[in-house]
DNA sequence: TTTAGCACTCTCGGTCTTAGAGTGCTAAAA
DNA sequence: TTTTAGCACTCTAAGACCGAGAGTGCTAAA
C-alpha cells in the first residue's frame, strides 16, 4: 500500500510532534493540534495503517504513537520542512568565520562549538584520513641555544610542533641543511609511507649528520604514530544531552557518555555513514554499529576539490530536530569551504 | 569537648566506611565490622556526642549517621591512613615519565588522564597564570612560497603557531631580520608587558617592513587576547562521576557538568584554595563558591623555584577517597618536578 | 560506666486502586 | 463506501496503604 495524501499528512504531523515533545502522540491530540479535518476516529484507522505498514509503532496498547525508525526514514527523505535559519542563528555561525582564526583546526573546533551551541546536540570532528595526509614542510628551527623544533606541516594545513635537543656541535647552517635534506626527501609523502626503511636511506645519504639526524627521525617516527593514535575525534556540547528525557535514565546517559569516550567505534561510524560533499541521516538501526541504535547522527564531508578535510557528525536523538540540523551543518560547512579555498 | 580516642576511633570507621558504601552508617554496624570492643548502645551514646559536637549528622531520625564536613575536615587534618600506592599504580604513574612527551603540555594532559583513571574522579588542569609567562623566542619562519609561520615560545614551554601571509617581495633573510628584531625586542616580556605602544616602537624602528610587521603585530595581539581567553582550563574523567550515587539524579549530574563549562568559577576555585607546593584539600562547604560546596576539591600546586607551572585540582563528591587521592597527586607532582627540572 | 531491652520513628519496597489517556470495534450517519 | 460517534477495554502513572527492617533514644539493670 502506498502512503496517499492524509497518511503522509498524519505521519508528519506526528512526528513533528513527537520531535517536540518526546511524548507518544495519541489520535484526539493530532485532531486538535494539526487541523487535518477529519475525526480523531478516522485518524485511528489511519495510525492503524501506518503502524501496520511500519512507520509508527506503539509503546503499549493504550498509548499513542511514536515514530519507528522507518517513519524517521520517510519523514527525513521526503518530508523535511526546509527551515530557513533565523537572523540570530546566520549571525552566529557569520560570527566565527569573521574573526581572523587562520589555522583550520581552531575553527574547526570553533566551529563545532556553534554547531553545539545552536543545536544543543552533541558535536564531533574527525579529522582526514591518515591515508591522504601527507607532508607538505618539514623543518628543524633552533629556539633555545640546545633546544630545537621539528614543525611539521600537512597539506589539510595541520601542524604539529616537537621539541627536541640539539647537539653542542651544531651550527643553525646544520640545521638548515638538514631542514632541506628531510624537505626534499619527505614532502608530498604520506605518513604511512614514512617507514624506517625510507629514514634509513635517508640516513645514509647524509652520513655526517647521522646523530642528530638518528633523534629526528625517532621523534618524527614517534610522531606518526601519535598522530595516528590520537584517533583525533573531537567531542564538544555533550553535557547538553543531559537536557533530553531520554538521557534522564542515568543509566542510559552513562552508556553515551563511554560510548564518546571510544574512538574508534565514532570514527568507524562517522566514516562509514558519511559521502563526499552531502550531508548524510543516519537514523537509529541504519547505523550498524549497536551503541548507536537509538541515536541518530547528521554527519557533513567537509572536502575541498577531492581533498577531504574531515567529517561533521552531529548525534542526537533519533527523534532529533533534523531539518534544522542540516541547515546549520549545511550554512556552516559552506562557510568554511569557502573559507579554506580563499584564505588558507 | 575534646574528642577522646574513642571517639575518634568511632568518628573515623564511620568516615570510613561511608567513604566506601555512601550509605548512612548505623551503630550496630560499626560494631559488627570495626571491632572496637563495646557495645552498639555505647556506640550511640558517642554518635550522638559527635552529632552534637558537629562531626556527624543524620539524614533522617532512624537513618544512621554521616559524616559532616567538619567530620571530613577532621579526618583529613588528623587521621589520614596514610596509603601506599600499589605496584600497578606506581607503574602506571611511571608509564607517562618514561614515554618521550618533550612537551610539556602533553605532558600534563597525559599526568591529567592517567588520575583519572586511578582515581576515577574529575581531573582538571590549570595552566599558569598569564602575568608570570612570557615570551622566551619569538620567531617567523617560511613553509610555503607565500606562507609563513609565526612561532611564540614561553618560558613554560607551551608553543603556538600561527600561520600568516608572506607578501612576495619577501626574502628569507628578510624574514630572519624580522625574527630577530622581534626577538631581541620581546622576549621577556609578559604578554601584559606588550601593548600597542610598545608594538609601534617597534615598527618606527624598522619602517621599511611596515606592511608585513603590521600583520604580525595584529596576529601577536589577537594572539594575546586568545591565550587570555582561552581559560586554560581543561578538565578529564568527568564522565566517571556518573557511576557515584551521589550523581545518580540527573539533575545533579547535570549541575556538575554545567560547572565544568564555567571556567571562570573553577579557575577561582582552584586558585582560591591552593598553595604553592603543598597539596590543599577543600572540602564541601569551605569553598566559598555555593555551586561547588557539595564537591570536595584536592589542588596541587605544581611550581619550580617559584616558577608556577600550574594546578591539579581533583574533583569529587565530598565522600572522597582523600588518601589515595592525595597519594596519587604527589607521585604524580613529583615525577612531574623531577621530568621538568631534568628534561624540559 | 556500660549494656540489654524496648518503644518509637522513618524509609523502602511491595501491593492495590483509581484516574486518565488512548485504542479498536461496532453501528449509525453522511 | 467512507466517516464518525459511542463504548468497552487496556495499560500506565500516580497516589494510598502497609509491613519489614534498620536505626534511634531512653530507661533500668548489670
């Protein structure tokens, strides 16, 4: 049976509702609220169908209804109302890309706060793909008179800074030139092709520097691996959920919080649900992940011509207020494409 | 009335035990599990000399006693069991030394996580007051054809980089000479001692390199303004206080988190109650600020010849284990003194 | 001074009950 | 044929009630 006008008028109706309150929805409430013009009778008949036909499901016998996953599903894919952001929300996301932040990462994460701020659901960034990070610049500096910095700096403009020490005999001469060997012999190649095999040809080719050349390459090594431990999963606003009814079982707020804390399961789900340049639903059981069943997440592929600078996801709730999460995330993320392609 | 060792002994099993169970802690209790040798009517001739005397209360008429936070105040100042840390402990406390973290912000990022895992409270990190940091180096250096990097480092250790537009005319050994006017101009400076006037002496000073100066004074003292911002606050583990009966209201727990978000009261709290060198223990109602008076709150102070480097303050609920706690933060504090002294 | 005994108090966890919301079905109305 | 009014039925949430259990304070005896 398909859906015909007054079933997908109900369907929405309820869960516009259901969204607002969080409270099962029951046949005289929709008759009420929603002037569809017809009895809270008929609209029984067609909430039967509707859950028979799966987009609605009941709690027990005597309550109302509530959305199933399906419903959601139906809702998000040809119901969304398009929300227009109001001139507070456009103001406060203009508000981040106005002040000069010129490293992608702090606006990133300034970003993520907005996003938090104005959708009071949780925000995560996940940074790209080790697999298309490679290195752009490479260089030693002297800061102190035995004390140097190995600055790295990515092609996605992220730069990661190790201090190291610096042997009495070398000259700021020395360090230039070990500067251009590792730049001439790194830049363009991605971390996982760093092997020590590779540092060990290098190494050979400037046998004279060998010592110092010996703790660059361990810290740099070090460094790669950091980097790819540091599963860089960024959470912000997460408190906010505490607001919603359904964390008010601590039980269950518990469970989202550890579930923030794993990394890896957010970076598999992330990735997984997300495509280059859309904004992606992913509600409830769609998500193959089980912590994540009764959550739904609005992830966004930030990527520039290709090059993937890394994901949005937004969690929630899956009854969660999505028109106006994909609004935010979209004005946001075309803000900071446009951002990154004119400044960085 | 002073407290004799009786009820000392008394007033410290039920501190004791209320510290491991959070339930309120009857007289026939401690005499089946304390073996202090008299009877339970005895024991409630002295609960309810201690309650009188303010070291006890009751929740309710026929409930067992509490610990008030005199009573905690006592057992902190006087019967301290003094604990051993286990081997699993100390290694787990050794692990973070023995890794190579050359900076000394991750360093005490690491210190932070690690105490919260062996304590399984909140950990907040603090960095150090912005009028005792200055600038120790200072420099511009080139990544890319028309990019630059802004290098500040402080007496601290903690580095930020900005990157920052290079115009063409640009040589390196322009940007050398800029590094080194910069450098031998600011370094030693607070970050309050740098004001516009003293940026515009500088630029007098070298008129020829106006333009490209002018951009790196505004992005010092944007800079500036976002490490004053930036409430160095940063705060572990919170999600660990979930599992206390004390936060099993979600209201509570929501309060709790809430707190954490305002920087400006934990800053004051953590520096109104700690003093250099020493561990401080706050307990509930001693912290003057009401949000935080059913918390207790243990600071270290981590300084070097005067030099402060920072706070470690450890968060719970009042029932705390004070004596691990306290264990913990001065292995951590002293490893930490010692890595610094050495390696940093 | 300590302790046994006892009456008393208060909470916590069940059971019971009722009001309210909502349903599905049937039969009448449109 | 479709819609709607009416009604019996179901289920929950909230309140009332009750008894067990833990703990107290007091009194009087050891």
């Amino acid at each position: 049976m398909m859906l015909d006008e007054r079933k997908i008028r109900i369907l929405a109706a309820i869960i516009d509702d259901y969204i607002a309150t969080a409270e099962p929805i029951g046949s005289r409430t929709i008759a009420r609220k929603y002037h569809i013009g017809i009895s809270p009778a008929t609209i029984r008949n067609e909430m039967a169908d509707l859950e028979e036909l799966g987009y609605l499901s009941q709690p027990h016998t005597s309550a109302g209804r509530v959305p199933s996953h399906k419903g959601y599903r139906f809702y998000v894919d040809f119901l969304l109302p398009s929300k227009k952001l109001d001139d507070f929300e456009q103001a406060t996301i203009r508000q981040i890309f106005r002040r000069r932040i010129n490293e992608f990462e702090e606006l990133v994460k300034e970003a993520a706060r907005v996003i938090s701020k104005l959708t009071s659901y949780t925000t995560i960034i996940m940074g790209p793909q080790m697999e298309t990070m490679f290195l752009k610049h490479i260089q030693v500096t002297r800061i102190e008179e035995f004390k140097g910095l190995l600055l790295m700096v990515t092609n996605y403009g992220t730069i990661s800074h190790h201090i190291i020490d610096i042997p009495q005999n070398f000259s700021d001469s020395d360090l230039i030139r070990i500067s251009n060997i590792l730049n001439t012999n790194l830049t363009g190649k991605t971390f996982s092709d760093i092997t020590n095999d590779m540092m060990d040809e290098i190494k050979n080719e400037i046998i004279e520097y060998d010592k110092t050349l010996n703790i660059l390459m361990e810290i740099l090594l070090e460094n790669l691996a950091d980097a790819q431990d540091n599963s860089q999963v960024i959470s912000t606003g997460s408190s906010k959920m505490l607001e919603y009814p359904e964390f008010q079982d601590v039980e269950k707020a518990k469970n989202f919080f550890s579930l923030l804390e794993q990394h890896d399961l957010i970076m598999k789900a992330l990735r997984s649900s997300s495509k280059p340049n859309t904004i992606t639903v992913t509600i409830g059981n769609e998500n193959p992940c089980i912590e994540l069943q009764d959550l739904s997440i609005v992830t966004a592929n930030v990527s520039i011509d290709e090059k993937d600078l890394g994901i949005f996801g937004i969690m929630g709730p899956t009854r969660m207020k999505y028109s106006r999460v994909i609004s935010i995330l979209e004005q946001v993320t075309d803000y900071l494409v446009k951002t990154v392609s004119t400044k960085l």
